[in-house]
C-alpha cells in the first residue's frame, strides 16, 4: 500500500476527484493548505494599499492506495489537475505500512 499526497490548485478539486474515481480510488482526505514554491506568490491591492501574498491557497489530497491503483492514481491525478502553467501542484508517495478499518478491525488493502 502506499499513502499518495497531493496538493493542487483549489479549483482543480472536482476534476480531481472524479478523475480518481474513474480509477476505483474512491476515498480521499481533503485539507486546505497554503504555501508556495517556484510560484512566489504575488502582489494584491487592497483598498489603495499594495501588499503582497507570500502563501498561496492550495488543497492538499491524501489517500491510501493498493499497490497495484498507484500508477493509475498517479495518472489521474497528472492529468486532471494540470492546466500547464507554474503552480499546478505537486504529488508525494510514501510507502504505507498498514491501514485499519477502526469499525470492523480490518487491515491491509481490506482496510480501504
């Protein structure tokens, strides 16, 4: 199993998560975040006063994949939330030692 992380433009999310589903990866974890990266960032103005905005608004995508989904969540993920411009996100996998359903005690890819 692995724990796949993601973070995305906001606005991607729909497409996201449909994208996923279309994979059979049908749970996920959604958090806002911010934070920034080669996009810098940008400048604002507010009621006449300039300022700048360092952390930019992003979501951040996680969700426990067999091992044999990844590829394809990798993919779905790619393909949904590029729109080819700096600042589309980026993916982390990490291997996932064990998951357990707290309702039933199941673990393993049963778990899921």
């Amino acid at each position: 199993m692995k724990l796949i992380s993601a973070i995305i433009k906001p606005f991607k999310l729909d497409e996201v998560r449909e994208a996923l589903n279309v994979v059979g990866v049908h749970g996920l974890t959604v958090t806002e975040v911010k934070g920034f990266g080669r996009q810098k960032g940008h400048t604002e103005l507010y009621r006449g006063a300039e300022y700048v905005v360092d952390f930019l608004p992003k979501v951040k995508l996680e969700m426990a994949v067999p091992d044999e989904r990844v590829e394809d969540a990798i993919g779905a993920i790619e393909k949904s939330a590029s729109t080819g411009k700096i600042g589309d996100g980026k993916i982390f996998v990490f291997d996932l030692e064990k998951a357990i359903r707290i309702r039933t005690g199941e673990s393993g890819n049963e778990a899921l």
